[in-house]
C-alpha cells in the first residue's frame, strides 16, 4: 500500500499503516487529534502557561510555574538539538495534531472546542507536552516537602524524614508510586515464550493521560500504548518479537538549589562561590479569562529556572536533566519502535532522559531483561535531602551514575521498590508489599499464562492492614460494638475489595489514627498552608505523610501518643460509623480539564487500596477519594501478540457523545482485559 490507512477495532482503538515512519508519525498526531481535540489543546496550553487566558484564574498558578520553569524554551532547545530524521519523525506529529484539530473544529466533532478555539501546535510543542506529564513526576516536590519540614517544624524531622522503624515497612514513596510490571522467562510460562505484564499508575486524568494505538509501517508493525501528544508508544508495547514495559524506578534526577538573588544596574545577579554574576531575567504575562494580567519574571541562573521566590528573598531554582542536556528522549522513542529483540530496546532505552524508569523487555527467542534507564545526576549526598547552597561549588553535579542490568532465568518483579538497580539512583521507594505479593503469586502457579497474570492486576490483599490489625488483640475496656468490631478484623482476610464492610471500617480506623498523629503538638507547623503554589498541595499533606509512616508511628509511638489508647479510640470511633461498603466510600475522582461550567464527572467505587497490588491509592484527608491508580494495563504474550491483553480506566476518545469515552471503564473495574487488535491492515474491515 502506498496510501496511509486507519482502522479501529470494536473498541475504536486506532490501528494504523503508513509507508513509511515519518508519515506515519503524521497519521499518529491527525488520530489522537481526531480522538482528543480538547485534551490536546489543554496539554498544550498548559505546556506553555496558558490555561488561564481561556480557562480562568484557578490556574494562574500553573501558568506562572510553567512559565518560570521555562517548558517551552526547554522544548525548543531539546528540539534543536535532534538527529535530521527523529526531529522529522516529532515535527509530523505537531503536523498531523494541526491537521486534526482543524478537521474536528470543522465537523464539530469535538463540541468542547467552542471553548477553546485551537492554536497551532509548534514542531517542538510534543516535546512540551512530554516535559509537562513529567516535570512533577520526580523529586521537586518531595525536596520542597523536606524543606519545609526542616524549616517550620524541625522537631519532626526524625519521624516524617528520618530513617524508618527497622521493624515496619513503610516507605516515603508517595507522589509517583503504585506502577508494577513482571516478566516471566520461558522457563516458568506455559507457553514456553516469555511474557511482559504490568500496570503503571498515575493521577487519573479525564480523558487518560494514555492512548491504545497500533503503529505499523513496512519497518515495524508496533501496538503500544502512547502519551496523548507525543509521537510513539515508549512505556509499553510489543512490537511482534519483542516487547517491553516500565515502571518509575524512584531516582532522583532533579535537584533544588538555593540562590541569593539582588538587582543591579545590570540587572538581576546570583551570588556565586567568587562573588555575584549576571543571570537570564525577562518578564512575561500570563492572561486571565476575566481578571487582572499577571506579571511573571522569568528567572534563570546558573543552575536553572528559579521556580519559588523572588529577588530580593529566598529563592529555589530547580536543575533539571532535559534542560541541562538540550535532550528529552524522544530519540530513544523512535528507536524502541524499530526494536526486534530484547537487546536492541536495551539499546534503544540508553538514549533515554528522565523520568529514570526501571525496563523489562522479552523477546521471542527467550531473552528477558531488566535494566534502569535515564540520566541520574552523580553528585553530593545532601542534594537527595533537599535544597542545597547554590553557590557553593560541592553541590555541583559531576556526571552521571552508571546503570546496573541482569538477565531473568525465572521472574522478575518491579514496583517501584528499591531492588539491586534502583537502590543507588533514589532516596524515595514505594513500599516492597507490592512486589512482595506479586512474586508470591507469580510462585503459586507453576506454570504461568496469559489468564493467570491477568488476574494478578486486581490483587487486593492489603499487607499493611495484617501488621496494623494484630496490635487490637490486647485492647481492654472496649465497648461491646468495639469489642465485636475488633474480632471481625482480626478474622477479616485483609482485603480491600468495594463490597466489603470490613475494609470500610478498617479504613475508618486508620483514617482516625492518622488524624489523630497530625494533631500532635510536633506537627503544628505543618498543619496549615505551605505558602507554595497549589500545585504542591498534594506533596504539602501531612496526612499523606503520616499516613504512608503509620506502621513506624505504632511501632515506635511519638511523644505523647499513646498508641494502645488511640488504637482504642480509633476502633471505638470505627464500631460507630455508619454501615456501608468499602466502595461506597474509596471513589475514583479523574482530573478534568473541562471547559467552564462543565459539570464535574461521576465518581465510581473502586477496589483496592495503597500498597494493594490494584494500587487505588487514597486520599486519607479526602474521605478515601482516590486520583492515583492504574493508568493502563496489559499482558504481553511473546508466544502470539494476537493473544495479548490490555485495557484502560476510560476508553480511547475524549468528547462527550462518543461510545468510547468509558466504555471500557467496567472492565477496567472487574480487572477484565480486551484482545488487542490485530486486523489485516490491508483487507481487515474498516470500522471508522
């Protein structure tokens, strides 16, 4: 075929052919602009700091972090800087995205859109795109929750930020964590053939942030699962003979300087190790639907973007890898596409950026690897903890730390826990319960298939919960509601699924534990706003804090808690609490970025928990609502891809009035999976 074709199968996921890659690149930008007009010009206005012109003033503090952080400028240079044929390959992505947006204008295909009139996307504005989903995704926001602990409550550094109970298993992993991925070598599948499973977690956006697609050419015939905006499928897919998946290996690739900053004659200086020096100032505007412009000055020093403060006070910069480098990876994107064994995609991935991701690859020949990917900065041990001297030349980076990788005889399992390769390069992990489980059931079948890894995605055994709930055993002078409450839970088999009643009243009483910790007295200063932007909220909680450490809390209790006391008024408070469901209450609750008086999406009950394998991670000063969970799942069959497996919490379009906005939500919540598609491209019938 000479002509570029697009199918879909019953679901609508787009499958397309293209004759050759950069053509197909354009195809890939014209369907996901066809499929998410609106999401589209969202993500890009919001890489260029500018919801709030046509959104309102709930995001000027976006837009003005977005413009000091400078993800355009970063995007462009990272640009600049690619081969002739990658920068091609980005460019008819924007092209392709320009072409659809127009279409879906035209035909109205996306009624959002009278809301937001489409721009224009620039060759670098993917790369934008991409910078913007990860630029939160690492460590800023842990480094400014530790500076914020050493500086307004320095009395509870040890228990929010020091070494944990020997005897617990709690892990300060809270912002990117909860992603798993597994892959059985041949040895161990009942096929014979590897396999690649897994599921990657993240705040749940409406529509996803992820989009099912089928990417073939006369070089690779790939089907992935590809960042709405940004060309390829890099996280997960199979590609026929080989096929791979990541989870977030929790390093540590960004750094927080502190920068003395004074205006001169010259303009704005930064004070260095040998007196004071000239650093890049400009102001921009950041437009308001129905409000005052804001004036933003764009500060960038030696060590980069000045994201909190001003001249003249405490100032933060943040050092990033991709601006840095001038590089964001999409080189290794395209080359994964052209990947045929598990070699060649450990290749691939070495011109991988940030965020750094833990890989597990399987090819049909039987090879199965795992490696770390992506530039982690060597450097002074104290810039894992949190801001450091700018000036002082010891906090310097020096390179950047070298990456383990091994090979898989039988199975190997990532969570983002801290393993043999993820150790060195972080100082925040997710806690090893999940991984934990996983391998437990991964053991229990000798022989594993495609039905059995499946089912491994909605485990909700809750680990933590058979720790925590022995400590009722001992309690004295208990109600007779209490009483009988707390020989339900010792007999209750620990899992988080939506119709149980025992999960709710166990979540009520870690809910009142967890209250009850943040109202200590050594906690004070941390109870109210940090005086950051917004968008640190969900770092600034200190109810997220106390909770992840709850285990280390009991174990070892802070001054003036008395455990066994608060255990039992936590099981009183329990035993009294309406009757319901765990469903009822620990709801889904999607980001969304609609338009103006676009009325808020319904919320649906969920099973699972935090460090449940289906890792619905709550929010335990919102009522058990959760935003993080699994963003995709699939099952990779090396033996046949025909057979393998996946789905998403919503469905592949994005506007109202379409089948596919959620239509493969219920699956999603039984922990079903579709076939993935697998159409004769040249013959197949043509659903569109």
């Amino acid at each position: 075929m000479s002509e570029s074709t697009v199918r879909r199968d019953a679901w609508g996921v787009p499958q397309l052919w293209a004759p050759d890659v950069v053509a197909l690149s354009r195809v890939q930008g014209k369907v996901c602009a066809t499929d998410r007009a609106w999401q589209l010009e969202v993500q890009r206005r919001r890489s260029e700091g500018r919801l709030a012109e046509h959104l309102g003033a709930a995001w000027v503090e976006w837009d003005v972090f977005a413009r000091r952080a400078r993800i355009t400028d970063t995007a462009r240079r990272c640009f600049d800087r690619l081969d002739e044929e990658t920068a091609a390959w980005v460019a008819a992505y924007a092209e392709g995205v320009n072409d659809g947006l127009g279409d879906a204008l035209a035909r109205r295909a996306a009624p959002e859109l009278g809301a937001l009139e489409p721009g224009h996307w620039d060759p670098w504005t993917p790369i934008g795109v991409l910078l913007t989903q990860h630029l939160l995704f690492g460590t800023l926001g842990d480094k400014l929750w530790r500076d914020r602990v050493r500086r307004e409550a320095p009395g509870a550094w040890e228990l929010l930020c020091g070494p944990r109970h020997p005897s617990v298993a709690d892990w300060d992993g809270v912002a990117a964590s909860g992603s798993n991925a597994w892959a059985v070598a041949g040895a161990r599948s009942a096929t014979s053939r590897p396999f690649v499973a897994g599921d990657p977690h993240r705040s749940l956006e409406l529509p996803g942030v992820y989009q099912q697609v089928r990417l073939a050419c006369p070089e690779f015939d790939v089907v992935g699962i590809a960042f709405v905006g940004v060309p390829g499928t890099p996280h997960f897919a199979h590609a026929g003979p080989v096929a791979w998946g990541i989870t977030n290996a929790m390093s540590d690739c960004h750094d927080v300087f502190e920068e003395e900053l004074r205006r001169s004659a010259d303009g704005v200086e930064s004070r260095e190790a040998d007196g004071w020096a000239p650093v890049t100032a400009h102001h921009e505007v950041v437009s308001v639907l129905g409000g005052d412009p804001v004036d933003v000055e764009v500060v960038e020093t030696g060590r980069g973007p000045v994201v909190v403060g001003e001249v003249g006070a405490r100032c933060l910069s943040v050092r990033m890898v991709p601006r840095v480098e001038g590089d964001a990876g999409l080189a290794a994107s395209l080359a994964l596409l052209r990947a045929r064994s598990a070699q060649d995609v450990r290749e691939a991935w070495r011109g991988w950026v940030e965020p750094v991701n833990a890989v597990l690859t399987a090819d049909r020949d039987g090879t199965v690897l795992e490696f770390t990917a992506g530039l982690v900065p060597d450097r002074a041990a104290a810039n894992r903890e949190g801001p450091v001297p700018g000036w002082e030349p010891r906090h310097a980076w020096t390179g950047y730390l070298d990456h383990a990788e091994a090979a898989v005889t039988d199975v190997a399992v990532h969570a983002n826990h801290a393993t043999r390769h993820t150790a060195p390069l972080g100082r925040d992990f997710a806690s090893p319960d999940r991984a934990h489980r996983i391998a437990d059931l991964l053991a229990a079948t000798p022989r594993l298939d495609a039905d059995a890894l499946q089912h491994i995605h909605t485990d909700t055994l809750h680990a933590p919960a058979r720790r925590i709930l022995p400590r009722l055993a001992g309690l004295t002078g208990l109600t007779e509601a209490a009483a009988a409450l707390r020989d339900e839970l010792l007999a209750w088999d620990c899992r988080m699924d939506a119709d149980s009643a025992l999960a709710h009243r166990y979540a009520v009483l870690r809910a009142a534990l967890v209250g009850r910790l943040c109202r200590l007295d050594v906690f004070d200063g941390l109870a109210t706003g940090s005086g950051l932007p917004r968008i640190f909220d969900p770092w600034m909680s200190l109810a997220l804090r106390v909770s992840v450490r709850l285990e280390a809390f009991l174990a070892q209790p802070p001054e003036g808690f008395d455990a066994a006391a608060e255990l039992a008024a936590a099981l009183e408070e329990a035993a009294a609490a309406p009757e319901a469901r765990w469903g009822e209450r620990h709801r889904l609750a999607p980001i969304r970025i609609g338009p103006p008086g676009e009325q808020p999406p319904d919320r649906v009950g969920a099973s699972g928990d935090r460090d449940c394998v289906f890792a619905t991670s709550s929010l335990p000063d919102s009522d058990d609502l959760f935003v993080q969970a699994p963003a995709a799942r699939y099952v990779w069959d090396l033996a046949d891809r025909s057979r393998s497996r996946w789905v998403v919490p919503h469905g592949t379009a994005g506007s109202a009035g379409s089948p596919h906005v959620d239509d493969q939500q219920p699956l999603w919540l039984q922990g079903l999976l579709l076939p993935v598609p697998n159409d004769d491209l040249a013959e197949g019938p043509c659903l569109d």
